[in-house]
C-alpha cells in the first residue's frame, strides 16, 4: 500500500489536467485546420483563419472598444479604491470588516437584474448613458472592485504603515506626502496583480455589455457573440486569442504577486 500511495495522485491529478486541455487542444486544431471533416486529425493546417481574424476591422474595434473600457475602470478603480484603502487602514482600521462586507453588495444582486434596473434609469432622462461606454465604467467598476480591494488591503497588511507614517511624519513630511512617496511604493506589486487579474477577468465580461450597449458600442464579448453563426474555424481562432491574452495576462499578474 506505502508503494502504490505516492503514484495515484499523479494519476489523479494527470487525468484532471489532460481532461481540461483536450477540448483547448481540439480547439487550437480546429482554429488552425484547413479542413477537419470525418477524419481523427485535420486535413492541412493553416493561418488563414488568424490572419482573417486580425486582420478584421470589426473585430479590431470591438478590441480596442474593450481595452478602452477596461482602462477607464481600471483608472477610476485606482483613483477611487487606493485612497480608500490607505485612509481606512490608518485612520479607520476598524471599518475594515464593514468594508469587506459593502465591497461583496454589488455580487448580491444578479447582472440582469441590474441591467434592467439601470436600463429604466439611464434610458432616458437627464443622464441618458444607455448604448454608450460611460455606463458599462460604472457597471464594471463594481465588477473589479471586490478583487482590486482585497488586493490592495492584502499588500497593505504585509506593511509596516503606522511605523512608515510616524517615521515620515518625524521627518517633516505631511500624511499626503507620505503615502504617495513611502507607502505607495510597497503596494506597486500589489496594485499591478489586482490590475492584470481585473483586466483579464473584464475583458470576458457579457452580460452587462450585451444588455446595456449591445451592438451600439460592441464589444469583444459581444462581437464574439455576434460572429457564433459563422466558420467553426473563425471563431475558434477568436476563441483562442482571447485565451492567449487572459492566460499572458494571468501569467503577469502571477509575476507582479510575487
């Protein structure tokens, strides 16, 4: 028994790993065949479908429309949520539990329901923000601002804050001062992880860019939804880039957390 205990969980867990690659493995083939009909591997291989992809300026748009969007949450995250953290854990360490639980609200109500809350609001009105990128900046704000929170309010724990404080405070420094030239720097790591994990995890973002700007302003997850009805190979090749992008992405928040 000693001897079969230290193989089965390679099998285990081997078995679990090959489960998962197969249909990424079958995917990446596919995006890359010329032809795979009743067959166990594809006829030829080719770039076509990328080059076609890439080389779409639809799909382009929709691209830049998303980085577009996830960049203005993500500086509005920043402004918002760094201050926030550092204020709370110097001056108010003892709202951090209300903190935790007001960061998990919006998860307690479902995107659709939101959507269609905010789509009889912003509609019309004095601020009619529907179909435009500003409302999904707001939406998607509440979307990252669990992760960039407890990011930053975790890299802040491993701080020594009130004896970096007191220290510059000895030395003639304001607090401003002191937080954005002493303890700014020791959550830069911190601060990029949360950025790479948020960006990675918007960009797959749908529900709230489906309802509330739809085709006005589309997406990369809304063209991904739009292009469903053509090539097989089309939109495998799509399917994969954006998997290559949130795995560099991960990868780099991986490198920056460490």
């Amino acid at each position: 028994m000693s001897e079969l205990q230290p193989s089965w969980p390679r099998w285990v867990l081997s078995t679990l790993v090959a489960t998962l690659l197969l249909p990424l493995l079958a995917t990446l083939l596919y995006s890359l065949s010329t032809r795979w009909g009743a067959t166990l591997l594809p006829d030829g291989f080719t770039l076509e479908w990328y080059l076609q992809l890439w080389g779409d300026p639809r799909f382009l748009a929709a691209f830049g429309r998303s980085l577009f969007v996830c960049f203005a949450t993500l500086l509005l995250g920043t402004l918002v949520l760094v201050p926030t953290v550092l204020v709370v854990a110097y001056y108010f360490p003892k709202l951090d539990p209300w903190m935790n639980l007001l960061i998990l609200l919006p998860f307690a109500v479902p995107p659709v329901v939101s959507s269609v809350g905010l789509l009889q609001i912003y509609a019309d009105g004095p601020l009619p923000i529907v179909g435009t990128p500003w409302i999904l900046v707001g939406t998607w704000f509440t979307v990252v601002l669990p992760f960039m929170y407890r990011a930053l309010a975790n890299s802040l724990q491993g701080v020594p804050l009130r004896d970096l404080m007191d220290a510059a405070h000895l030395l003639g420094a304001s607090s401003t001062r002191a937080f954005a030239l002493v303890v700014l720097p020791n959550l830069r790591k911190g601060l990029l992880a949360a950025l790479f994990l948020s960006l990675s995890f918007l960009l797959g973002e749908f529900v709230f860019a489906n309802m509330l700007v739809g085709t006005r302003y589309e997406t990369l997850q809304v063209y991904l939804y739009n292009m469903r009805a053509t090539s097989g190979h089309f939109t495998s090749a799509l399917v994969m880039s954006y998997f290559l992008l949130t795995l560099l992405l991960t990868w780099a928040a991986n490198r920056f957390h460490r």
